[in-house]
C-alpha cells in the first residue's frame, strides 16, 4: 500500500514561504482545539482502565496519566504559545501523534487479553485522527504515524494475539493510517488552491491588466510606505508622472491597438528604470504613468524626465517603412520628507509639473522641488 506523503512546493520559494506563514496562522487556534480535544478524550480513557485493566489498573493510570497525559498536554500548551505554534507546528504535530500513539501501544500491551480490541481502537484513531485532524505539514504528522505502525510488530511480541488477529489488526491500522493521510494530503491541496486563489485575487486587484504594472491602489500604498522609510532614513525621494502625447491620434493613424502598444511600451521602459529596493513604476491612470525613485538625486530625476519625455519608442506604420516617434510629458517632484508634510503633497507637485509640461508642448518635462518653482527642460 502507497501512502500519498509528497506536497508539491510552489516553484516560487518566496511564494511558498508566505503560504507557508499563511497556513500557520490560519490554523494556529484550530491546532491548539483540536490538540486540547485528544488530550481530553485520551486522559477521559482513564476511566475504562478502571474496568478494562482489571487488577493492572494502577499500571495503566502510570502510563497514561503519570506519562503520556502530562506529555501530551506540554505539547498542547506548546500549540498555545504562539511563538511555537507559528515557528514549529510540523514538530508539534508530530510529537502529538508520535507520543498518543506510542502511549495507546504501551497500554495495548499491558491490559488484559479480552480489552486489547479496545485499545487497539485507541491506536487506530491516532492512526487516523493525526494527519487529518492537526493541520501541519502532513508529512510530518504521517511520518510519526508511520513510526507508531513500526513499533506495532514491538506490540505485538510482548502481547501475541492468534494470527489471523494480528493480521487483520495491522490491516486495521494500515487502513486508518491510509485513510488520515489521503483526507491530510486532500486538505493541504485544497489549502493550497485557496491559497493561491487569494493571491492571484490580491494581485488582479493591485495590478493593471493591460501593462502588467502595480495600479494607482497599489502604487499609492507603496508610496505611503515608502515616504515613512525615507522619513526616518532622511533620504530624498523623487516622483515623475508621464502622459503619452498624442495618444488618441496614434490610435486614430495606426489603428485601435496601437496606444496599447505604446502604453505597454513606456510601461517597459519605466519598469526598466525602476531598480533599486523601493522604485516602483506603476499606471495610475488611462494614459498616466507614475515612477517612485527612491534616494534619488534631483539631478536625476530631472535627467531621467527629460529622457523619456523626449522619446521612449516607435510604432511602425503600417503600408509604409515609416514609423511614428513615441514622446510624453512628464512632470518631476523631489523632496526630503519631513514630518510636517504629506506624501500627497509629492503627488501635487508631479502633476503641477506635469501640467506645466503639457502646456509646453510635446516631448517636454518639468521639474519641481517641493518649497521651490518648477523648472521646464
């Protein structure tokens, strides 16, 4: 029998380890209830070791409520301080499953010939209850299933049972471990699609379908984050806002999909530009796009304004060897934040400069310091 123990990882490691950090949180108060529940049905069994164990009763109550209780219960309280449930739920679930089991097997051996089906059906339930009910890595918490299935033959030397019985028992246990692990391994698949649903959800609606870049909801969030960053660094931020000239004659002359082109063309160009830690490109608006630079110079920014503005492309026309040269007007703001302004203002102060551009003509950028005038180039 082939117990399905493979998760497929996401190829994507930095993806794997937000689902990762997700899975845990999301299942750290149902693994501290779900543990707290077999610690409480498993110290519950003392009472049927009262009937059940006969004269051997104290032995039984030593092994289980002297030993595996206690032990059980230290890993429950485990699952309950966050900073162990979240960093090691694998170790946790599997040190649950391996201690219930190996206690359910000691008692199996110890109580009288007649009460071993029912403890065996103890064993059984750890078998199934572990890689289904803990939600952790369900190789881990099969693994230990797996271990407490080797040492049933050790069960079964110490306390022998006709054959037919042994045979069918460990038919039993494969059975109930098979069981645990497939519902296990069909949670974790269905975590994992949900997963991976939310985040192409979170990513449609921060990016913009036709470039491919971050949108104005995105961009706007990044630029808050980044403006508290650069506050308490004390280093300059700059912003240039750009508006392809003439987009709706180019859509006019060359036909519909070519302001596609030219959008998705400077939305390259600017994705290019965008290479530090915290420079984003983004579309912000119908033909409006946003580069956040992050420690740059004013020099720079007035630079790299005036390099695109003055062409990012060219679109073939068509029937002709000609092509139509593609230009913006941009607009640039740079600034020092200080604690008594807003990264709204840095907005402002782009598309000031961007309408000072605009009036200027095609292919033209503008330049302004926030306290300070706007410079045309």
């Amino acid at each position: 029998m082939q117990l399905p123990l493979r998760v497929q990882p996401f190829p994507e490691s930095g993806l794997e380890m937000r689902y990762r950090q997700w899975f845990r949180e999301r299942h750290r108060c149902a693994n501290q209830a779900a543990a707290l529940a077999a610690l409480l049905v498993y110290a519950a069994f003392a009472v049927v070791d009262l009937g059940a164990g006969g004269e051997r009763w104290q032995t039984l109550w030593i092994i289980r409520l002297g030993l595996t209780v206690p032990l059980l219960a230290a890993l429950t309280a485990g699952f309950a301080v966050p900073r162990l449930a979240l960093r090691h739920p694998e170790g946790l679930g599997f040190g649950f499953v391996l201690v219930a089991g190996l206690g359910a097997l000691i008692l199996y051996t110890q109580v009288p010939s007649p009460a071993r089906d029912l403890y065996f059906t103890g064993v059984v339930l750890v078998m199934s209850f572990g890689p289904a009910g803990l939600r952790a890595d369900p190789r881990w918490t099969a693994g230990a299933a797996l271990l407490v299935l080797a040492a049933y033959p050790v069960a079964l030397w110490l306390a022998p049972v006709p054959w037919p019985h042994a045979l069918a028992s460990v038919l039993y246990a494969l059975g109930a471990l098979a069981l645990g692990v497939s519902v296990g391994q069909w949670l974790e698949r269905n975590e994992r699609q949900g997963f991976l649903l939310e985040q192409r959800l979170q990513r449609l609606a921060k990016t913009d379908p036709l470039t491919g870049l971050p949108n104005r909801r995105a961009f706007l969030a990044h630029l808050e984050s980044e403006w508290r960053r650069a506050l308490r660094a004390g280093t300059p931020l700059a912003l240039l806002v750009f508006d392809v000239d003439r987009l709706q004659a180019i859509n006019e002359a060359l036909g519909d999909t070519a302001g596609d082109r030219a959008l998705k063309r400077l939305a390259a160009v600017l994705k290019g530009h965008a290479r530090r830690p915290g420079d984003l490109a983004a579309r912000i608006g119908g033909d409006e796009f946003a580069l956040l630079l992050s420690g740059s110079s004013e020099a720079r920014a007035r630079e790299l304004a005036a390099e695109v503005a003055a062409g990012f492309g060219s679109l073939p026309q068509p029937g002709t060897r000609r092509a139509v040269s593609l230009t913006a007007s941009a607009g640039a703001a740079t600034t020092v934040p200080t604690p008594d302004q807003r990264p709204q203002l840095l907005m402002t102060h782009a598309h000031a400069a961007l309408a000072q551009a605009r009036a200027m003509g095609r292919g033209r950028a503008a330049h302004k310091t926030l306290g300070g005038d706007a410079d045309a180039a």
